[in-house]
C-alpha cells in the first residue's frame, strides 16, 4: 500500500469486530464491502483523514476502499485494515467470545476436539500471560504511588508533630481538668481530618483533569489516539473512595504523634513551655 513501508494486514470480517476488542474512536464501522476502518498510525503514514480512499495492492490486484472510520487495536496495532467481507465469502478463520465464567482454556479443549476430524485448530488468543511491557508499567505505577502516599503521610506526620509539641502544654491542662487519654487522641486525629478531607476533595478533581491532559498526549507521543474508554476509568464510588483517602492518609499521618500526647504524664506536660 502506497505510504506504508513494507506490508499491512487486510482483514475482512462478516461483521464488525467491535466486541472482540476493537474500539472505534471516530467515524463508524463499515456496513458494506469497499469501506475500511484503519489505526490511527496508518492514516498518520499515509496522510489521510476520514472520508479519504486507500488503494491496495495484493496478488496484483488493486482495490480501492473508502476510510469510514479510526479504530483503536488491543494488540499490535501494527497498521492492519479492517473492511466487509464481500457477500459468499467463505471464512478463513472463526473468532469466538464465551460467556463469563467459562474456562476458554477447558473451552479451546474441548473444541479442538471436535475439530480434529476437520483437519482445524482452535486456540485461546492473549493465553500467554500477561504483556511485559504492561507489567512494568503497572509495576512503576505502583511504585510511584506508594511513594507518593509515604511522602503525604510524612509531610502530615512532620506537620502534627509540630503541632502536638506547641501545644504540649495546652494539653497538659486539659488533662488536668480531666480530659482521657482517648480524647487525647480523638483530639489530635480530628485537627487533621478536615485538612485531610479537604486535600482529597481538591485533589481528586484535579488528578481526573491531570489524567485527562497526560494520558492523551502520551498516546499523541507514540503516534496513538486513544478511545474515550480508556480515558473514563474512575465511577462515581471510585472518585468518592479516593477522595476520602485524603482523610484516611491524614489521620494514618497524625496517628503516631497522637499517640504520643495521649501517653504523656499531665505533670510532664504541664512543666513544658
């Protein structure tokens, strides 16, 4: 094909291969034979929008398709093209999804078995684990996280523990007038919730519009536009959880100095200035 190194794929299938893992970014799937669906990178290489044709070549025989629309591919995403099977075609290959809760790996089994007698193979696509390259990343997202939450929590410990000794002596008073070493406690943790609150509420809504900023220009950065699934992957319960979060880091941070004042001797504090 005129623009593209080397080969690509042309892939005809009898229907359009939406469920099977394909999501479309713009434009629509084809509904006839001479309509594509192309990866981003392709229209890239070839300089061409929707609505553009595409001519390719194979056996020496050269077919004209019209781009209908841009699809995002789970896999290689190495510039194949997806069109209409024309009318009588006959298959090359079947693709099957099972219901949840099936085995594919029983299901593929037991299929091969009664394929055999026909000469075909059946096999699980993606069976072989998952992809290194996500692992790492996952695995650096992790990390990062947990570094992060380390540093917030030392920050409000660092913070409280300020506080508890400015305030050391305040506290003894009310110890002396009768305050519980768990009201000590609940004391110093509830100075830190609304801050801890607050933090999560602000932080939330800004790290959604972060995500919203980043993860496409990454996708821009390796030639890849991304689909708006993967861009909306927090639910309401999701954002709530982690906007409480903040107070929960708040009131982890705070736990340890609040502790402390709750175990310090009234005379103690009442001789510390």
């Amino acid at each position: 094909m005129p623009g593209i190194r080397g080969g690509t794929t042309l892939v005809r299938y009898t229907a359009h291969p939406g469920w099977a893992g394909y999501e479309l970014i713009s434009g629509r799937w084809f509904t006839r034979t001479g309509e594509v669906v192309v990866p981003t990178e392709l229209l890239t290489a070839t300089d061409r929008e929707l609505g553009d044709t595409l001519t390719v070549t194979a056996g020496g025989t050269s077919t004209t398709l019209t781009i209908v629309g841009k699809v995002f591919d789970p896999g290689n995403n190495d510039g194949q093209l997806l069109t209409q099977a024309a009318p009588g075609a006959r298959p090359t290959r079947w693709q099957l999804a099972v219901t949840d809760g099936t085995d594919p790996d029983a299901y593929a089994t037991s299929l091969q078995a009664a394929l055999d007698p026909l000469g075909l193979g059946a096999h699980v696509e993606g069976s072989g684990g998952a992809d290194e390259l996500v692992v790492v990343i996952d695995a650096l997202a992790g990390l990062l996280t947990l570094m992060l939450v380390t540093v917030a929590g030392l920050g409000v410990l660092n913070s409280v523990v300020l506080d508890v000794r400015d305030r050391v002596h305040d506290i003894g008073i009310l110890k002396a007038l009768g305050m519980t070493p768990r009201q000590t406690l609940l004391s110093v943790l509830s100075s830190v919730a609304l801050i801890g609150l607050v933090g999560g509420v602000i932080g939330v809504p800004a790290g959604v519009w972060l995500h919203g900023v980043l993860v496409p220009a990454m996708g821009h950065g390796a030639g890849v536009e991304l689909p708006r699934i993967v861009l909306t992957v927090f639910g309401p319960v999701q954002l709530i959880g982690i906007a409480l979060g903040g107070l929960v880091l708040a009131g982890a941070g705070a736990l340890l100095p609040a502790g402390w004042a709750a175990k310090t001797r009234t005379a103690t504090a009442l001789r510390t200035e």
